[in-house]
C-alpha cells in the first residue's frame, strides 16, 4: 500500500500548492486593485490614520487634522470653515468629498505617486508618514471681502489674478461648515449631510464652478465686442445701429433694449457707447454681421467649451453649435443658449485685462512636503490668446466708460481706473434675472479680474440689476486687493 | 534476500524537547508583538502564560518519553506553535472588539487546549497499541455516522448561520464532525482492510480503466449518499468534501486502484451539480464563489469580500501583529483565521504558516509509509489525509479556490470541538508513528545456526 500513499502525498502537495498560489494572487497580484476598492474599509481607515496634510490660505491653514484619540486617530478641522468651505470641501469618515479634499486627495492623504520614495524613506526612517499640505492661491482679504459682500445673496464671485491665472478668491453662497461632515459620528454625519443634500438652496454646490451653467445676459457684449473688433472691421468708435427696438430677419419676433428708447441719436450709437450703456439692438446687430462662428470662435478662445481642472473640475461653458439669424442676436447679447460660469467669465474679464492672454486658472499655488520641502509649483500657463493686445486695449476703454459713465457706477474705486461690464440675464417667465458683474482694475495695470453673480438679484425689463447689485459686490473684492 | 543493517534508531525526543521551546518562544514574541502593538506596553501575565502553555506542552513532551519514546518529533512542536499562535490571534481579535481577557473567547481557547491537551495524552497512556482500534471498526462506523447526522436531530440540532453542523444540548454546543472524522477514519482503515481484496478484484476496462465489479460499488455508494445528505440538509459543502474525500482517498489507498478515484469525483461532482440546481442556498454559496464582488453577492454576503480584502490589505509582509484592523471582517476569530493572520503576517507568514500543515501532513504520511501493519497505514494516511483536506477546504475557502464553507482550520480557529478532535487525532498519529519507529524487537537466534556442523552419520 505504500505507492499509492506516495502517490496520496503527491495530492496534498498539489492542493497546497494551489493554496500557495490562490493566497499569492490575492495578497500580492490582486492586492492593489482589493485595496482600491471604493467599499474596502480598511483602506479608508489607514488613511485616516495618516496625518492628512493641511491646506493653507495664506499662512494660515484652513483645513488640517488634529489629532484625536479614537480609531481614526486624527479628526479633520476647518477653522473658518464657511468661508472656504468650496476651495476645501470636506473629508469625512467616507472620504473626501468636493473641493480640494477630493480633487487633491493623492496629495493630501500622501499616496501619490509622486510621494513615492518619501514614502519609503519614511518607511526606513521610522518617521510617522504624513501627507503634503498644499499652498492655495487664494487672498485671504479678496475671499472675506467677497463673502462679506454676498452675505444674504444667492450666487458666486471668483477672482482671477490676471496676468497668472492664480484663483484669489472662490466664493459660493449659500454656504456651509464642512465641519458638519467631517465628525467621527456616523449618524450625526448622515443626518448633517442629508440636511445638506435636501436643502432646495442646495449649500453644496460650488456655483462659481460647477453649479448649473447660468445665462451670462449681457457682460457676454464682451464677448462679442472682442469678436467684432478682432474682425478689423469696427473700432471702439465704430457707429452702430441702435434703434428702440431690432427687427429680427426672417421672424416676426424683435429684440428690444432693456431700456425704454433707442440708444442714441438717430437710432445711431458709437460701439464704445453702445457697450456703456449695454445697448441690445446695437450688439444684436454686430453680432448678425460678423457671423455665428466668428462669434464662436472668439468664445472658444476665451475658454469656452474647456474642461478645467483649477484643480477641482470646472463645468465647461457652452455656446450652441448652430445658430440661426434670430438666435445669433439673441446670443450676442448672451441670451438664448448661451451658459457660462462665473469662473469663465472671471476669465473674459482677466483675458482682456492681461493684454488678450487668457491664464489658465488655478488654486493651488505649491504642495509642501511634510519636511517642508516643494514638491511641487505651479507655474502660470497661457491658455490662448484670446484677441490682439491692441484689441485688448480698446476692450479695456470701453469697459472703462461703462464704469466711469454707465451701467457699471457702482464699481468705481477713487484713484483707480475701473474696467466692468454688467449684465441681467433672463432665465425664465415670471423670475426675476441674475444680475451679474465682471471688471478688472487697475485698468493699467490690473492686479485682479472679478465676476460676481448675484441669482435672481436683478429687476426684470431693466439692465440696472447687474450694475446696483453685483457691481458693488466687484468694487469691494477690487478694493480688498488694491488695498 | 535483504540486507539488514543494525543501527540504533534515534527516539528524537531531546530534538522534539528543543523544537518545543522554539515554538513557545515563538508565541511568547507574537503575543509581546500583540500587546506592544495595541497599548504599547509588555501585556500583562505574560510570563505566566508563556510558563502554562510551556508546561503544558512539556507535560505532553514528557507523555511521550514515558508512553511512546519513538514517535515522530516533529508533530507535537508544529501543532504547539500552531495551537499557540490561534490563541494569540484570537486575543488579539478579542482585544480589537474590546473584550476583555476573563470573558474573552482567548480564555476559552486556553482552556480548551488544556483539555485537549490533557485528553491527547490520555488516548496515549491508554492507548497502547493503535491496532486495539481494529477491534471496533463497526462501533466507530456507527459512532461516525450517527455523529455526522446528530446535527440534523430534530431537538439537539442547531443552525448557525445557515450551516446545520452544530449540537446543544444546554448550554454547550458542539460540531460533532470533527469527532466523526477521527471515528470514520478508523472505521474506513478496518473495513477496507478487510475488504481490500475484494474491493480490487478488477471488474470491465472502459476507457483503459479497470472498473471494480459493480457488485462491490455498494460502499462507495453508501458513502456517497452520506456525504450528499451532509451537503443537503446540514448545507455544508466543507464536511461533505471532507467525508467523502476522506473516504475514497482511502479506498484507494487500500486497493490501490485509480478507478475509484474517478469513480468517487463523478459522483461527487454528478451530486454537487444536482444539488446546485436544487438547492437555493448552494446557488448562493456558488455565486459568492465565482462573483464575489457582484452587487448581488455582496447583498447576500459581504463575508468573503471582507476577508478578501483583508488579506490584500496584508500585502506580502502583512501590517504586523496587532497593527491591522482583522475585526473588521466577521468570524475572524474562526472561520475566517486564515485572513485575519494573511492581513496581519502577510503572505509570508501565511506561507510560513501552510508549510506547517504540509510538514505535519508530510509526517503523518510518513508514518503510514512505515507503518507495518495494513490498518495503521490506513489510518495514519486518512488522519494525515483529512487533516490535509480539511485546511485545503479552509484555506480554499477563503481565497475562492473553492466555495466557501463552515470548516475550522485545524489547531488556529477558535473552537472547542475542532481542538479536542485535532490534539487527538494527532495523538492517534504519534501512536502510530511510535510503532513504524521503534525498532524490531530483536529475536535471539543464534547466527551460527545455519553454519552449524553437521554430521554425517553413517548408516550401517
């Protein structure tokens, strides 16, 4: 009986072995993509047990993890967590969830590949392994005035640092604590976020961003001046048609000034004129003559159609393919299908003001390793360019009249040259229009570009809404820069 | 004609004696890994406790010299260091679910192996000679059987978590498997020792395989319809395996013939096919099986998943004693052991830990090969063989190389049954290790005798 209880060691062996290779292919062939996994608990709670790396504005650091004696042994802090609730979102016992929390988290958590060899020098080191905080572009005096300002609106500001791109400030009201949702109690995080989450003001969209896409109303007249102007075939002094009232072709619909009466003499207006006081007719009629696709094209080179990452995903903004006559007047005054973020907008504003180069947009300004050395930097990146210089300062000049003798009053800042543009933008029978704002100051030398929404904060039939709610709300972010 | 060479044969008991001290030493460094991982500090007791397990195993050492001072020296240190390091991971589950020790499942384990240890070396001191056992194959057939079916009894019987393999009677509970498995063994070596030769008288060649005769397919299929009731209605796929497995393994074995093997897997497979189609819950255990991650088997278990993930979280040198989070999946303490020591000592250690059981497989396989008598080789190559299949089954059953069971892993998984059985059956198998190593009593004949002059006498 002895081959066969060989040949029965022979079996034992065989089944080990497929034991041997079953426990490798899963702790080792298999073990990154189980560890990824969205549902692997553990995972999740080492890297709580890791030092999260902080997020700084400024000196000061808006988001870090504070030690705690629990089995998640740190507890994620937002000192002044409203008012940078977007930039940092928040990490709770699920993860991170929005803002740089989560479009940063490689970083943040210290698992980027990046960190890989500080990863095994801590591993020999014996050194406690720690995430990298990460530098915001942000000012802190732009994001408090901004706030500040939008106290009580619905609505978003961004400021753009013109010639770089940095992001100064990124304010979305309303608002909320991400301290709500970063607590180690289970239900009270459930019961915080389902408040969160159901509330129809919806507090946890970053509006400046990626809310839903707004109807830009007529700060896009910027857009189509830039169009008109890059032609070659009108100037800031161009005279324009500017009656009461535009009949469109092939329609029986018109398009009326948002004021009563035409926009100057003779149904005649200059282009500089015609952006001050925000003139329908005249941009309508521009905006037939050059053409839907010149007006796209100039669109596309301010960033529309562009996914962003500033690093968190901005929604692109759009401008419909096809556009018939009607529709192309109605466009160039942004109405009909046209829909921005403010984020984009700050960009029109920032492209014209940095001589027609639009920067690419952008938070976070350096990751710091926890040794305090860069990881990395960011460096300012060009986008496009948008329209000529010499365009650019033409734009800049009528953006100027609209502050200094039209719609834009309310942005004037003493001693400085202010260039704005408002808008009121209808979205919708019976509601009220968002009223907008984009500028840039100084006008010489701009050190910040701004656009601020204000949702249903205009008057309706009238363009004042742009220029008595936002353009304050601008001029205050300006100054809090300038100052 | 062969050669006998006379050499003296080494007991190995001072090598065992070593080995021992080695394994408690190497509990003793994980259960101070443990303490110093989770409150980092040296536990408390631990001197103490190191003391007791050692003494209890050298009390076991000591057994042996006096009752069987030529068996095998390998077996009683490997299943020291692995009864030792269960209760280590126990404790450490115990503390991860912030049970103390006095109500810990650790101190139950504890004083489980002391019984187990202490009934062990009673089966040696009174077990003499592991032929006495042949006396009551029929007895131990029964005793297999009824223990094996005991759980479907209407009053004793209990389900645990969907597998019917469990007795109470009180407030104890009991797997009467793991005691039918040693009972079944012993009644498969004496009644294919009987019957071998009938069993291997060669039947009609199909397919260049020699079938036995169909008259002698009765046992086989008396087995068979055994093991498909314990899949049906106790719903447990790993004792099943197991019995069957045990059994035509033995067969084999004892006849020497490869047709039994084919003839036992078809049936197997033949049953466990019918039984899928029939039975909803074999259709779970399948679809946890091959899909685990699917939406509807983390609905109807999240079990294997967890396990799974855990012993990817170990990676190849594990997070370290104490340091991984073992708790988070359940039954890590028993069913699951396997993951709980893959997440904390990583591939490595579980390699480590597998190679254990092949060595104590390897030894009891040993044993069969020097045993003498036919019975001893049978049993020594079903215990070692059970013991074999029932980790393949356990391991395989967690890492989805086959559907997962309720089977505890010999000696690690916490488990009062399962213990008393192994320390055991490992006593049978150093019983019977003790007569394949101990020396042919030496018969005095004289050597002259075939030299012997003769005489030539001459008839008148």
């Amino acid at each position: 009986m002895n081959a066969p209880v060989r040949r029965l060691s022979i079996v034992v062996a065989i089944l080990f072995a497929s034991l041997l290779v079953s426990t490798t292919l899963i702790q080792y062939v298999f073990a990154a993509d189980l560890n990824a996994r969205p549902d692997n608990r553990r995972t999740l709670l080492s890297t709580y047990a890791r030092e999260r790396g902080s997020i700084l504005v400024g000196q000061t650091a808006v988001a870090s993890s504070v030690p705690v004696d629990d089995q998640f042994k740190f507890q994620r802090e937002y000192s002044n967590g409203e008012l940078y609730a977007h930039v940092t979102g928040s990490y709770s016992f699920y993860g991170a969830s929005g803002g740089l929390e989560q479009a940063e988290n490689a970083y943040l958590s210290g698992s980027s590949d990046k960190l890989f060899y500080r990863r095994v020098s801590d591993l020999f080191t014996g050194r406690r392994p720690q995430g990298a905080t990460l530098e915001t572009t942000l000012d802190p005096a732009v994001q408090r005035a901004a706030a500040k300002a939008m106290t009580g609106i619905r609505g978003a500001a961004v400021a753009l640092d013109p010639k770089t791109g940095a992001i100064l400030a990124m304010v979305s009201q309303p608002t909320f604590d991400p301290n709500d949702l970063a607590g180690h109690d289970l239900s009270a995080l459930d019961e915080n976020y389902e408040k969160l989450n159901t509330d129809p003001q919806r507090p946890l969209v970053n509006r400046s961003i990626n809310g839903d896409l707004y109807p830009p109303g007529s700060i896009f007249k910027v857009v189509t001046a830039a169009a008109a102007l890059s032609t070659g075939e009108y100037t800031e002094d161009s005279m324009l048609p500017g009656p009461a009232v535009l009949e469109l072709p092939g329609t029986t619909a018109s398009l009326p000034n948002m004021f009563p009466g035409a926009c100057g003499d003779n149904d005649q207006v200059s282009f500089t004129r015609a952006m001050a006081i925000s003139c329908n007719t005249a941009f309508a009629a521009v905006g037939m003559d050059i053409g839907a696709d010149a007006l796209r094209a100039q669109a596309e080179k301010f960033g529309f159609g562009d996914s962003l990452s500033v690093p968190m995903r901005a929604t692109p903004s759009t401008i419909p393919a096809e556009l018939n006559m009607p529709q192309l007047a109605q466009s160039s005054i942004g109405q009909f299908d046209v829909r921005v973020t403010p984020l984009q907008m700050a960009m029109v504003a920032a492209g014209v003001a940095n001589d027609g180069a639009v920067m690419k947009p952008y938070l976070v300004q350096s990751v710091i390793g926890s040794d305090l050395s860069v990881i990395e930097t960011t460096d300012p990146q060009e986008l496009s360019q948008a329209v000529t210089p010499d365009v650019a300062a033409q734009l800049t000049r009528m953006m100027e009249a609209v502050v200094t003798d039209g719609s834009g009053t309310r942005a004037q800042i003493d001693g400085v040259a202010v260039a704005g543009k408002s808008g009121t933008a209808q979205h919708g029978e019976g509601r009220k229009p968002h009223a907008w704002f984009i500028s840039f100051a100084p006008a010489d030398d701009p050190q910040i570009a701004v656009a601020v929404i204000a949702e249903d904060g205009g008057v309706t039939g009238s363009e004042i809404g742009g220029g008595r709610v936002a353009a304050p709300i601008a001029r205050q972010m300006m100054e809090a820069r300038l100052k | 004609m062969s050669v006998v060479s006379s050499y003296t044969p080494r007991r190995g008991r001072n090598v065992e004696l070593v080995l021992l001290i080695a394994a408690v030493a190497i509990v003793l460094l994980a259960y101070v890994n443990v303490g110093v991982a989770t409150s980092e500090s040296m536990p408390p007791g631990t001197m103490a406790l190191a003391g007791g397990y050692l003494a209890m195993a050298v009390g076991f050492h000591l057994v042996l010299r006096w009752r069987a001072s030529y068996a095998d020296p390998l077996m009683l240190p490997i299943i020291t260091l692995l009864n030792g390091l269960g209760l280590v991971m126990i404790h450490r589950i115990d503390l991860a679910n912030g049970t103390s020790i006095s109500d810990g499942v650790a101190l139950r384990q504890l004083m489980w192996t002391g019984v187990a240890v202490v009934i062990a070396a009673a089966v040696l001191v009174v077990l003499r000679d592991h032929r006495v056992l042949r006396r009551y194959t029929y007895l131990a057939g029964v005793v297999g059987f009824v223990l094996l079916l005991l759980p479907l009894m209407p009053v004793i019987g209990t389900s645990i978590y969907g597998a019917r393999i469990w007795i109470r009677i009180g407030s104890m509970s009991f797997q009467p498997g793991e005691i039918a498995k040693i009972a079944l063994a012993i009644f498969f070596a004496g009644y294919l020792v009987q019957t071998r030769d009938a069993l291997s008288v060669a039947g009609r060649k199909v397919l260049g395989l020699t079938l036995p005769r169909a008259r002698d397919l009765g046992p086989i299929l008396i087995a068979w319809l055994a093991s498909l009731a314990v899949l049906v209605f106790e719903r447990d796929l790993g004792s099943s395996l197991l019995f069957f497995g045990l059994f035509v393994a033995m067969l084999y074995v004892a006849t020497e013939r490869v047709s039994w093997i084919a003839i036992g897997l078809t049936l197997f497979g033949a049953g466990a096919y019918v039984a899928y189609l029939m039975f909803g819950h074999v259709q779970t255990r399948v679809l946890l099986w091959l899909d685990t991650f699917s939406p509807e088997a983390l609905e109807a278990s999240d079990q294997l998943a967890k396990g799974l993930m855990g012993m990817a979280a170990g990676g190849m040198f594990g997070t370290g004693l104490g340091r991984g989070r073992p708790d988070l999946t359940y039954f890590a303490e028993s069913d699951f052991i396997i993951p709980s020591f893959g997440e904390e000592i990583g591939l490595v250690g579980l390699f480590a830990l597998l190679m254990l059981y092949v060595l104590l497989v390897q030894r009891g396989l040993r044993t069969s090969l020097g045993t003498r008598d036919g019975f001893g080789k049978l049993l020594a190559a079903g215990l070692s063989f059970s013991l074999a299949l029932q980790c393949f089954v356990v391991v395989g059953g967690v890492t989805r190389v086959i559907p997962l069971t309720g089977l505890t892993m010999p000696f690690l998984s916490s488990g009062g049954s399962s213990l008393l059985a192994n320390w055991t059956l490992v006593a049978i198998l150093l019983r019977i290790s003790d007569h394949a190593r101990r020396p042919m009593p030496e018969v005095n004949v004289p050597h002259e005798v075939g030299q012997a002059h003769t005489e030539v006498v001459r008839m008148p």
